[in-house]
C-alpha cells in the first residue's frame, strides 16, 4: 500500500469541503441578530462601556494622545448602547445590558479632543446625540429622563463648538490649532452623521441652532459631485477625479450624506438615494476588499475598513425612506450581506481598531438588521437557499 495514499485522501476531502462546503448551516436573519445580541451582552465591560485599550498588533491607526482612547471607547459604547434599545424591549438580558449601558454613558465625564489637531472625539458626541435622542423619550427611563436630556443638551454644545470654519465636521485638522477647527480636514461623512444626529436632537423638541445646520449642510452639498459620490473631506474638493472621491471610493460615505439632504429638505430625490444603494450593491465587492484589512485605505479607491459598517448602518436608513419594491428587494440585498459577512461567534468586524473593532462592528451590524426587520417586517423568517454572496452581489 502506498503510504501516501491515506495523505492524499484526507487532502482531497478537505479540498471538496472547502469547495462544497462544510460549514454550520447559514443563519436566519434573526439567528443573526440573536447571536449578536448574545455577543454584545457577554463582552459588555463591567463598567457598562464595551470596547478596549487593548492592541493585537504593533501596527494601529494614528492616536496622538491616549485621550484618543476615550473617544474610541465613548463612541463604541454609545453605538453599544443604541443597538439594544430594541432587542431590549423583549429581551431580559439585553434590557440590563442596556441600562449598565446608560449608566455608563450617563456618568462618563465628556470626551475631549486628544490634540488640537487630533479630534477622534468627534464620533463620540455624534453617537452619544443619538443614544441620548433614542432614550430621551423611551418611558422605561423616565426616572432618568432630566439627566438623560441634560447630556442631550451638553452634547449639543460641544458639536456645536466642534464645528469647523467652513460648517463641516471632522477629526483632524493637521495644518491649524484653533479654537474650532479650520476646516480644511472636515469629511462629508462625518458633517452628514452630526446632521441627522442633530435632526434627531430637533426631532425630540430641542433646540438645535438653525445657523448651525445650514453651514453644515452647505458642506455636504459643497463635497457632492455630479456623479452622485461625495468627495472624502474639504481638502479633497479639487480632486474630484481622485480615485478616492469616484463613486467606487465613495460607497460608504454616499449613504449618509444622501440621507443628511434629504431629512434636512435639501435637492435630493428618493431615485437618486435609490441609486446611491443601488451603486452600494453593484460596486460592493471593492468596499468590502477593504473589510479587515489591518492598514486604512491600502485597497481599491482607497477604501477602509473602519467606514464599512458605517456604511451599511446609514444604507439601512435610506433603504427605509424608499418606496416599494426597491425598498423590499435592497433590504432583503443588505440583510443577506449583514448575516454573509457575520464571524461564527456572533459579531461583526471591518477594522481592527484597539480592542473596539468587534464591539463598534457588531453594534452598527445589530443596527443595520433592526432597520432591515422593519422594512421586511421580519418576525422569524426561513432560512434563505440562495445567499448574496452566492449571487454575486457580494
């Protein structure tokens, strides 16, 4: 017998395996959306906050300062706490994972800058706006409603003051230290989330200064190109050909800035928020090149990782602003992405930021199927045959 024979058998098993398949059965999307939650309450700190300092690798994005690491953990924890308000409603565990959460953000002293020209800060006072707004009003927290509005207001303030010169928003603003940002680093991502997190804010019946808006939506309109993608940042506004500010560099940052002029009444029609999904779904292949790659913008179009997630959050909201049947067949796309690209445990990755990827991942990716149920009003669906990255579309 040759005793290369047995060897040779075990490798072309694995082989057929790897081609046939011998993975868990695929989930549905509400297995998807429990396995998160399970994830999301077993990795919750016992401060309530989720996400780490710690680091897997030698290489990691810019800090500055370790004041950066605030800003890191204060956004993750806000997006933490955004994706269980829902499951909470149902769910025991979640609810008290949820109000761990609250106390944590409730009680956590306001992030600051990391420099005067490193700002990372600005994603947590976008995503604690937006807890606040989600919780002000939820009758489960009516005890909690004064101290809830409180940071609701302060919050405002601080966006307020981190509002760049020319009304965008950003984190960086390398070649000025001022007393508000230059501008000349604001993003279109980041201008359009602050937006809608403000529109949220007046949403609820607060005050939100009118001034402030119209100079914020001014930028976005500014970094928005004919071709319908949206230019990366102020500096990048006469590099429109630049590969990075292309409809395939922009596919992460054209959902939220869409979405931004439409809820604030500016000249967007719901076929070309339409069209911005439909480029996501067409194009997604180069998006999601960058998912997981360990240095920002190395892929295609300079694509990143960290805006993944982002991305399909904010795509998840235009889908609900849709009109049938676009609407169903693009939420049905995104929900079978969300759960095609969900690890094993439960959570979901784009970028290995410190210890936060996963926790900031699978907060937005819970978000993304909590605006995909409302659209197919998803109770407990069946197990789909054909997947999205079966067909391509992936």
């Amino acid at each position: 017998m040759n005793p290369m024979r047995p060897c040779m058998t075990i490798l072309c098993m694995l082989v057929l395996c790897g081609l046939v398949g011998c993975s868990a059965p695929r989930r549905t999307s509400m297995e998807a959306h429990d396995a998160a939650v399970s994830w999301m309450i077993e990795h919750q700190n016992p401060d309530g906050s989720w996400g780490t300092i710690d680091a897997s690798r030698p290489y990691q994005i810019y800090l500055d300062t370790q004041s950066s690491h605030a800003a890191f953990g204060g956004a993750t924890s806000a997006l933490g706490v955004m994706s269980l308000i829902e499951p909470s409603r149902k769910d025991p565990a979640a609810e008290a994972s949820l109000r761990r959460g609250i106390k944590h953000l409730l009680t956590t002293p306001p992030v600051g800058k990391a420099s005067g020209n490193t700002f990372y800060d600005i994603w947590t006072h976008t995503y604690m706006l937006s807890a606040m707004c989600r919780l002000v009003d939820d009758p489960r927290f009516a005890e909690d409603r004064d101290r809830i509005a409180s940071v609701l207001e302060r919050e405002l303030d601080i966006l307020h003051n981190r509002q760049s010169l020319d009304g965008g928003w950003g984190y960086y603003d390398f070649e000025y230290i001022l007393p508000n940002p230059s501008g000349d680093q604001s993003t279109s991502f980041n201008t359009a989330a602050v937006l809608l997190a403000l529109e949220e804010a007046r949403n609820h019946g607060f005050d939100v200064d009118q001034d402030m808006v119209d100079d914020g939506i001014s930028a976005v309109e500014r970094m928005r190109l004919p071709s319908g993608a949206f230019v990366y940042g102020t500096y990048a506004q006469y590099r429109p050909q630049a590969p990075y500010n292309m409809v395939k560099g922009s596919l992460g940052r054209s959902q939220p800035c869409n979405l931004s002029l439409h809820e604030l009444g500016r000249d967007i029609t719901l076929e070309q928020m339409q069209s911005g999904v439909e480029d996501l779904r067409r194009d997604h292949h180069y998006i999601e090149i960058g998912r997981g790659r360990k240095r920002p913008h190395e892929a295609y179009y300079s694509t990143s990782g960290y805006y993944y997630f982002f991305g399909h959050y904010y795509a998840g909201l235009v889908i609900e602003t849709l009109e049938d049947p676009a609407r169903m067949e693009l939420a049905t796309w995104l929900q079978d992405v969300m759960i095609d690209v969900q690890d094993p445990g439960g959570s979901w990755f784009d970028y290995p930021l410190y210890g936060y990827g996963h926790p900031y991942g699978t907060a937005y990716g819970l978000l993304v199927l909590q605006s995909t149920h409302r659209v197919l009003a998803t109770a407990h669906d069946d197990a789909r045959v054909t997947t999205a990255l079966d067909t391509g579309n992936n």
